[in-house]
C-alpha cells in the first residue's frame, strides 16, 4: 500500500471493468465504431464531403437523377448517386446526419437536464411535490412521445413569426423532443434517489450542515448517473428516429437544410418511379445509426448491471 | 467412523487478476453428535468451505483439490443431479439470513411438507404429522395453526427456527450453519443455539457451524477448527482453543475479543492483520489545528440533555389523519450526558436506541419534546446558519463503512467537506495540510487521501468516516454501532482509536451499540432501551456487577458465556 504511485487517469480508465468488458464484446467495438465513423462523417461534413449539396454554383440539373456509381449510367463523382436537383446523395446523406445528430444530442441533453432535475427534487423532497412532479409524468406518459413532440411543435410554430420559421424550428423540434423524452429520466433519477438518500454518507453529509442543493449536486448525483447514461444512450436512439419521423411527416426541419428524416421524405416521392437510391440510402444510414447506438446502448446496460447476464 | 471428512480441500478463484486460491489443503472431520466450529474473519475462506461441501460454490469458484466424504462415501465428484439428492436429503442447510432462505409465495407447511415428500417418500398425510411435529421440535407454539401461515408471518428468530425445522425434516446426518445467528438478537441467539445443540445431541446429527462469533462458538461447539486467510491455524477442543490457544493469530484474535467480565484500558495492539494500521504518526494536539477553537463557550451542567423524547413513524399511510396507523420507536425518553463522558445506550434491534441517535443529530424531527444542547434545545433552532453552530460541535460515526462514505469522492474531499464548509481553514493549502494530518492521526497513511473509498477495508473506512468526524473539530461524538460491521480484530482496533481520541480531544460521547462486552469496554454510564423506553440508566460497573431492571438482568444473562477466555495479554482495567 506504501509504495504504489497514483495511477493516471488513463491507466484507471484502461484497468476498470467496464473498459475490460468493453475490450472483450466484439458488439460494442463494432459499434462504437460505426458511430464514431458516421458522427465524424458528419461533424467533418464540409471538409470531406466529395460535393457541396447546399452550394448553388456547383449544382447542375444535368446531374439530377442519376444512379449510383457502380451502376450503368452511374457518374464516378457521385458514389451514390444524385436526386432530382443534382445533388450528391452521399454527401446530402453526410450533412443530413449533422442535423439528425444535432438534433438528436440537443434534445438528449435537454430531456436530461429537465429529468434529471425533477427526478431529484421528486425524489429527496417527497411528499406532496413528489406527488405532483410524479403525476404529470404519469400523464405525460399516457400519451405516445411522438404526439406530444408534434403538439408542442405545432403550438411553437403557432407563436414563432412566420419569417422567422426556418432559423427556428431546429430548436423547436430540439424542445419537442426533449420534453417528449424526460419523463423516463425523472422517474429512473427519482428511484434511485430515494434508495440513495437514506444513505449513510448522504446523512453524514446532512450532520455537516451541507445545504440540499448541494448534498443533490455533488452526492447524489453522481451516485445516480450510471443508469442515466444507460438511458441516454438508447434514448439517443430514439431521438433521432423521432425528429426523422417528424421531419418525414413534413413538421420537422426545412427542406432547405434536409436531415435524413428530409431525405427519405423527398425520395419516397421517386421510389416507384425507379429512383429507389435517393430514399434507400439515407434510410439505411438512418438504420445503420439507430441500430449502432442502441446495440452500445444494450451493452452499456449489461456492463453496468452485471446481475443481468 | 467420521460423519463428514474433508481431506486437503483446496478452492480457487480464477479472475483476471489472477488466481486467489481461497481455500488451501484444509482437513475437517465431523463426527455424530459433534459440533464443529469453523471461526475466522471475513476472508477467511470458513463459508467457501460450506458451500464446496454442499456443490453450491460460487462460480467462477472451483474445488482445484482435495476429497469429501460423507459417511466414507465421496461426495465431491458427483453429478450436480446426484449432489442435489444429497443436498436437503444427507445433508441440511441452515444460512444467516432467515428472510431469504424460505419461499416468500407458499406457505410453511407448503415448503416442509413438499421437502418431507421428496425426501423420505412418505404419504401426504405422515408428511404433514411430521411437518407439525417438528415445528413443535423446533419451538413454536400452536403448530397446527401456524403451519398454514407464511413466511413473513413469523418474527426473525421464528423463522430461523422455520429454518431448522427445514434443514431437519429430511433426517439430515450433517447440518451444515453458515452464520445461523448472526441476523439475530442475543435473547432469540442464546434459545436457536440451545435449540441447535439440543437436537444435534438427540438425533446424532454431526454439524459443521460457520460463524466469526465467538461468543457463538463459546456456546455451541465441541472442537473449533480457527481459519486465517485460507488456512487452518489450529485446531482442537473449544475449551483449548478458547482457553489455552497456541498459534498466534489464535491468541491475537482471542485477546481481540471484548468481554463482559472485565473491561480494558485498551485492547492489546493486535498486529496480525493490516499491520499498516498502527497510528505511527501522532499530533501534537495542543500545537495542532485539531486541539486549537476547542474553546468552546461554558457549559454549566450536562453537555446534552434530552428530556421526554418521542419519534412517531408513520407504518400504514392513508390520506386521512385518523385511518393512519403509526407506532412509537422513541417514548418519553429522558437523560443527560455529562461533559467529558461516554455515554452508552444499549438494546436490541427496533429498540429505538438509532433513533435517538438521529434525533439529536438533528436528522429526525422529534414528535415532541426537546434536546438541548448545553442551554439551546435543538428542536427550537430556527434557521440553519443557527443550526450549523451546533453541527460543527456535534458529530456522528455510522454503523455502515461502506454506504457512510460516497463512492465518488476522493477521500480528500471527503474529509475536506466539513472545514471548508463550515469554513475553518483559510487556505485550500492549509486544507489539504490539515487533511493528510487527520487520515495520519486516525492511523491511515498520507496517501490515503488521493484514493476513493473502494480501495479501503472495512476498518480503513471507518478510520476515514472518523477523520471526517473530527474534521470539524467536534466537542461531541455521536458512535451508532460504529464497529458491528467489522470483524473483531479490526473492532479492537478501532474501539482503541475511539478510546484514544475521547482522552486526546475531551470528548463527550454518545456510544451505541447491542453488544454488551463492546458497551462495558467503551462507557462510563449506560442506558438500557426496550421497545422505545429507557428502562434503566447506571453507572456501567454498576450495571454489570448488580443489574437493577429485570430487562437488564435478563439481558446480562443470555450474553455467552467467555470466561474461560485466555486472559493472556490483557490490560485490565476493572473486572
């Protein structure tokens, strides 16, 4: 015990369980990797995209619909083809994954913040605000996610001037579907809470004279996050299937700044007149990345909660 | 001929961080009508070696070595098919905690009668006469009636003997008692070991008994096997062990133990385990932080006095006052605690006597009456910048060291908490100085402080809630069964460290515990508490030598019998 130095950071990280079970499940590596591959595809968008599909000059209607590159007819510039205007479908598929990452993350965070904060109060507080906090989720709840991110939209879109809609409604939908998604978060936070709170080291703390605030910021909290994350993660998922849904039903993003919601919307319309690529590709990234998240989601969970293998 | 006879038995754990080899090379034998005891501290390896017998190790454990025979017949390679017929039927089980060792859904006659059947191949009808006569074996009343009722229906002392009445009804020849009295009072301990003894004499049932107790082993058993870190040490007759122990880690946990019949000035240093836990570095108290703003304003008369304390707890909510069902654990309870004194309260579980203790820690709101502290009654402090006067002066050390600390602090900050919220250090410098010198002083390294609590032992936890005590240079020490979580070597240990501090520092304080020999050794006066009320409150001799409530005398004498203990090493103070 004398004589062992401080271990870094870095060698913890690499020398505790979860890194070891990560190191040994050949579905998270895979995983991981692919959502590390699109989410850089997509936060490097401008730089690697092999053509700019927002850049006016570079578009050219003598370039609409054609197929992907290994086809016959196919054009090398465009590996997966063009749609209607001219545009490269894999670098629209690049930009478009920035929004629905976008979205996705920002919504996650928001939901989290809300959840996490109600969860906490509901749970140390209890009694009546307990009650109430637990209620409107139970109510929340009663109604399917995807209602409620479609209400809120169209009320938001009712308050908003209308020339001010295309700047804003990437952070309505961001509000959308962040509120749509807290309930889960509070009710998780607020069971763990409780269990937390009748703890030995949160009394001790409360002896000290440490205010609630702050026993719930720097106790509680971190002694709650591990189902959180696992949460978040699947959640995350969910997120960005929902904004593809919204913007697949026309109330989401502004086909001027097309997700992949967008995109699958604009190549329905082709699918039966054989232009299948500009609709099957961005829905395939969509399931690629969905599928990728909630697989290291499902992982997460088991490596965080042994007795479930 | 041997019962049970464990040759060389060897257990390893496999894990990535290499092989622990948990058991090593150990021989046991049992013979009809004997009780084995099997002592040791956690880590030990005593349960791995009663879960190898039974074919129910842990995985990833395994049996790497060694035979068992039951009655000459090999048992450990058996099928897991054939080890489970052995299992009930040959041999009976009986584990620690009485809540999960019975089927919550069936009923008691459902889980014996079933187990009669299967085993002894009886009729319906003889299973049941069966089932009912051994729950009269075992000591329960009515039980024609109380066969039908469920397990939950039955008090923790009840069920455990629920729990004989099972590992019995097969005609077992080996009982296996992995710690069968350690979830219990010492009034229901002192009848289930009587109760235990008495049938294993009757039916010539050989039985291995698991426990870290030596009170329990002083009581039941005929040889004691002593285990230390997956060896056996030593072996032989209770009476000699106990008595006249030769290795050394024999004697060392033999003087750890706290007795009732006299009382120490210290526990002699037992340096057998954790060796690192000595307190090699000491302050200078009167030049240090710790003994300096120890100037606390004049108190005339007692430092705490509570007077008709009652705490309600709610047990059946509902949302009108009058269908609300609630019971007292705290009932009109009074006394004062002087300055300078170890006040003890002792009990059995549901006594209240926790209650207290978090009442005048100011963490229950009392129903009614008062705590003053001094001359101020807690109970009426309005606003917390008042009460946070009160709080630096009044700290309190908790049973539990692994849920008293948060896992995701280092312990730097964990002792830190307290001087930089109650601001008592100048500079962050001056802070992590003062730091490093309490883990120092409570007997931890330097290093300690940049660890999290994960890396520590139970004992080493509790030195770490201890430093965070006195972190704010508390005048008052509330203790709520500070050592019942540890073994008793790192409890002796500890128990010194208290000591030592309560004389360093003049502290008063509040010491609570259900263990008598631990009380005896630690307070000045103690109260008794029964069912929420303070029966009676005596100097501690006096309470052991001439015990005046009858709950008191009752209490006194279910304790199990240590006398004839080696006195070997003792300091003794008073006897």
């Amino acid at each position: 015990m004398e004589n062992t130095v401080e271990k870094s950071r870095m060698a913890r990280i690499l020398d505790s369980d979860i890194w070891h079970s990560f190191a040994r499940s050949p579905v998270a590596i895979i995983s991981s990797i692919v959502t590390l591959v699109i989410i850089f595809g997509a936060l490097f968008a401008p730089f690697i995209a092999p053509n700019d599909p927002f850049d006016l000059v570079a578009i050219d209607l003598m370039d609409a619909s054609l197929p992907p590159a290994w086809l016959e007819e196919g054009d090398s510039r465009f590996f997966l083809g063009t749609d209607d205007q001219g545009r490269g479908i894999l670098s629209t598929i690049m930009y478009g994954a920035r929004i629905s990452l976008f979205v996705g993350f920002a919504s996650v965070i928001f939901s989290m913040i809300v959840g996490i904060s109600l969860g906490l109060i509901s749970g140390y507080v209890g009694g009546r605000t307990d009650a109430i906090i637990m209620r409107i989720a139970d109510i929340q709840l009663s109604f399917p996610a995807i209602l409620i991110a479609l209400l809120l939209d169209g009320v938001a879109r009712g308050l908003v001037p209308k020339e001010m809609h295309n700047d804003v409604t990437i952070y309505v939908l961001v509000f959308a579907i962040g509120i749509s998604g807290w309930v889960q978060y509070a009710r998780t936070v607020r069971g763990s809470t409780l269990v937390e709170k009748n703890k030995e080291y949160v009394q001790a703390a409360r002896i000290i004279g440490i205010r609630p605030g702050t026993i719930l910021r720097r106790h509680i909290l971190p002694n709650v996050m591990g189902p959180v994350m696992v949460i978040a993660t699947i959640h995350l998922a969910i997120a960005i299937i929902t904004e593809a849904t919204l913007s697949f039903l026309g109330v989401g993003v502004p086909p001027t700044t097309p997700s992949l919601g967008t995109l699958i919307r604009i190549g329905n319309e082709y699918l039966f007149s054989g232009e299948w690529w500009i609709t099957i590709f961005p829905g395939a990234a969509l399931v690629i990345l969905v599928l990728a998240v909630n697989l290291l989601g499902d992982w997460l969970r088991d490596a965080l909660n042994p007795k479930l293998r | 001929m041997e019962l049970l006879d464990i040759k060389n038995l060897q257990i390893e754990f496999p894990s990535r961080r290499g092989t622990v080899v948990a058991v090593k090379g150990v021989n046991l034998t049992v013979r009809p009508g004997e009780v084995l005891g099997v002592v040791g501290e956690s880590g030990a390896g005593k349960s791995t070696i009663g879960n190898a017998v039974i074919g129910l190790l842990d995985p990833p454990g395994e049996m790497s070595g060694g035979e068992v025979f039951l009655k000459g017949e090999k048992i450990n390679d058996l099928s897991s098919e054939e080890k489970r017929k052995i299992r009930g039927r040959r041999i009976g089980m009986i584990f620690q905690d009485p809540l999960t060792s019975l089927d919550p859904l069936q009923t008691i006659e459902q889980q014996l009668v079933e187990t009669i059947e299967l085993h002894l191949r009886l009729g319906k009808k003889k299973s049941q006469e069966r089932a009912v006569d051994l729950l009269r074996q075992v000591g329960i009343d009515d039980p024609e009636i109380r066969i039908k009722n469920y397990p939950h229906q039955f008090s923790g002392g009840m069920r455990q003997r629920v729990v004989i009445a099972l590992a019995l009804c097969a005609e077992p020849e080996v009982i296996i008692a992995d710690e069968p009295t350690t979830a219990l009072d010492v009034s229901i301990q002192a009848q289930i070991l009587e109760l235990m003894r008495k049938l294993c004499r009757e039916k010539q049932v050989g039985m291995l008994i698991i426990t870290h107790d030596m009170g329990v082993i002083a009581d039941i058993t005929d040889r004691v096997a002593v285990m230390y870190q997956g060896n056996l040490v030593e072996e032989g007759t209770t009476q000699k062990i106990l008595g006249d122990p030769d290795h050394p880690y024999t004697k060392s946990l033999i003087s750890a133990v706290p007795r009732a019949d006299v009382r120490l000035r210290r526990f002699p240093m037992v340096d057998y385990i954790e060796k690192e836990e000595d307190r090699k570095v000491l302050l200078d108290i009167s030049t240090h932080w710790l003994g300096q703003g120890r100037d606390f304003g004049k108190i005339e008369g007692p430092l705490i006095s509570v007077k008709d304390l009652v705490m309600t707890f709610v047990t059946k909510q509902a949302f009108l006052k009058k269908n609300r069902q609630s019971f007292n654990a705290v009932d009109s309870v009074s006394f004062d605690i002087k300055q300078g004194e170890v006040f003890g309260i002792v009990g059995e579980s549901g006594s209240g006597k926790s209650t207290i203790a978090r009442l005048i820690a100011g963490l229950y709101k009392p129903a009614s009456g008062s705590v003053f502290f001094g001359e101020t009654d807690l109970t009426k402090v309005g606003s917390e910048r008042e009460m946070d006067v009160f709080r630096k002066q009044m700290q309190m050390i908790f049973q539990d060291p692994f849920s008293s600390l948060n896992g995701r602090m280092r312990v730097m900050d964990i002792v830190a908490e307290p001087i930089r919220f109650h601001k008592l250090a100048s500079s962050n410098r001056e802070v992590e100085t003062i730091v490093t010198d309490l883990l120092e002083h409570v007997g931890l390294g330097r290093q300690a402080a940049v660890r999290f609590p994960h890396e520590f032992s139970g004992g080493q936890r509790q030195r770490i809630s201890i430093a965070r005590a006195l972190a704010t240079r508390p005048r008052f020490l509330i203790c709520d069964e500070p050592t019942s979580a540890l073994d008793v070597s790192i409890q002796a240990q500890i128990l010194n460290l208290l000591k030592d501090l309560q004389e360093e520092l003049g502290l008063t304080m509040l010491f609570i515990s259900h263990d008598l020999p631990v009380i005896r050794q630690m307070c000045d006066r103690v109260g008794v508490m029964k069912k929420g009320k303070l029966v009676e409150v005596a100097e501690t001799e006096a309470l052991f030598t001439d015990p005046q409530a009858s709950y008191t005398q009752e209490l006194l004498s279910l304790m199990p019998k240590l006398d004839f203990l080696s006195h070997e090493g003792l300091d003794v103070e008073a006897s």
